[in-house]
C-alpha cells in the first residue's frame, strides 16, 4: 500500500530510525515523511516565484492599497498611530490564534514527533519576537488612539500579552529548545532509560507547561483588549 511504500522509500533515503516515527500514535497513512529543519535547504529551490509572489511587489501592491485608501489623510499623526495600533493588533492577534490553534494542533498530528520539536524550536521565537514587538508597538501609538485619559483596562490587558511573550521569547523557548535537543540526541543514541534522560524529560514538561500558561495569559489578554478595541469602531 501506498503506506508500505512511503516507509520503505524512507528508510532508503535514510530519512527515518524507526517505525515509530512514522507509525506515529498509530496512524500509518497521514504521517509526512521526516526532515530536519534545522539543516540549511538553501541549494533546494523549488521553482521560481512569479511575479506577484516576490516580496517587492507586494510592497508596493500595499503602499498602493493604503494610500488610495487613505484619500490624502496618509500622513496625519493621529491617522498614523490608529493604522500602526491597528495594523499591530491584528498581526498579534493573527499569529496567536494561528499559532495556538491551528498550526501547532495540525504539525502534531501530522509530523514525526522529533521533526515537530525542531521545527517548533524555529517557529516559537520568530512567533514569540512579532508578537512582543507588536505589543511595544501598541503601547507606543495607545496615546495617539485616545482622546483622553487611557482606561486601565487596556493597559493591563497589553501588559498580559506583552509579558506573556517576552518571557517565553528570552527565558523559557531558549531553556526549552535547549533541553529539548539533549533529549533527542540521547533518544538518537538510545540513551532513554538513565537518570540524566529522565531529569531532562521532567525539566522539559516544566518548561513546556509554564510557556504554555503564559501563552495563554498572552491569549487571554489579546481577547481583552479585541473586546476594549472593538467598542471604538466605525465604519
């Protein structure tokens, strides 16, 4: 079956150690194939990016769109600071929900569980980096949306998110990632039964557990502030 032969094709390419990697949680069929993410796959290019796809063009396709929405308001300071706070919600807000619900959820499920966690150790601080540098981006334009005072609520909600990722970004990913990678390279060697493997695994679920709280005090305080944001829409 098409199973069988995706194993055996595997295993020729030396790309796989074992049938747990891709009979994985008992599902012989919807396991993709394992790589390492963190090799560097420059010198494999896939085709060539049409025209529409190149990061330039699409620059411009947006200062485009912007200013013709604008009608020449483009350049006033409040208008600038409500686009930037705006702009940085929804990026924050996006990645969030993306991240937490989708992306994870679906690279578990679908991918041999070491390639997963190298490839989580590549996603999370770019994740936990735009999502920290977009909540500095919303305290710094919050004075330019508010006519008056600026209500506590919206300041404890962005502290939330702030905090929530910029504790993961330079404390918890670095320590996690780092424990994570002693693991596989003594399950590669099939060191799992000592004390060292043992006190690794533990430290790791830890710091799993703790990035996970305070994701969620990330995402919590992101629907906080939705809810605060959107009271002062109009269209």
């Amino acid at each position: 079956g098409s199973s069988t032969e995706l194993k055996l094709s595997a295993e020729k390419s030396g790309q796989i150690q074992n049938d747990g990697e891709i009979f994985k949680r008992g599902k012989k069929s919807e396991i993709l194939p394992s790589w390492d993410p963190s090799q560097k796959m420059s010198e494999t290019k896939w085709m060539d990016p049409a025209l529409h796809n190149q990061s330039p063009f699409r620059l411009v396709s947006i200062i485009l769109a912007v200013g013709f929405a604008s009608k020449g308001s483009l350049f006033a300071p409040r208008a600038i600071s409500a686009f930037v706070h705006l702009l940085s919600f929804a990026v924050m807000f996006g990645s969030t929900i993306f991240t937490t619900f989708f992306a994870g959820i679906i690279m578990y499920k679908n991918l041999p569980r070491q390639t997963f966690g190298k490839l989580q150790s590549k996603l999370f601080p770019a994740y936990f980096l735009v999502n920290t540098a977009c909540s500095i981006s919303m305290f710094v334009t919050l004075s330019g949306v508010n006519a008056g005072p600026i209500p506590l609520q919206s300041c404890l909600s962005l502290s939330s998110v702030f905090l929530g990722n910029v504790i993961n970004l330079f404390i918890v990913e670095p320590k996690s990632t780092k424990i994570m990678l002693q693991r596989y390279a003594k399950e590669d060697t099939g060191d799992t039964k000592s004390k060292e493997y043992s006190i690794l695994a533990k430290s790791f679920g830890k710091l799993h557990g703790l990035s996970s709280i305070l994701n969620l005090a990330a995402l919590v305080g992101a629907f906080a502030y939705a809810w605060k944001l959107s009271r002062g829409i109009t269209i």
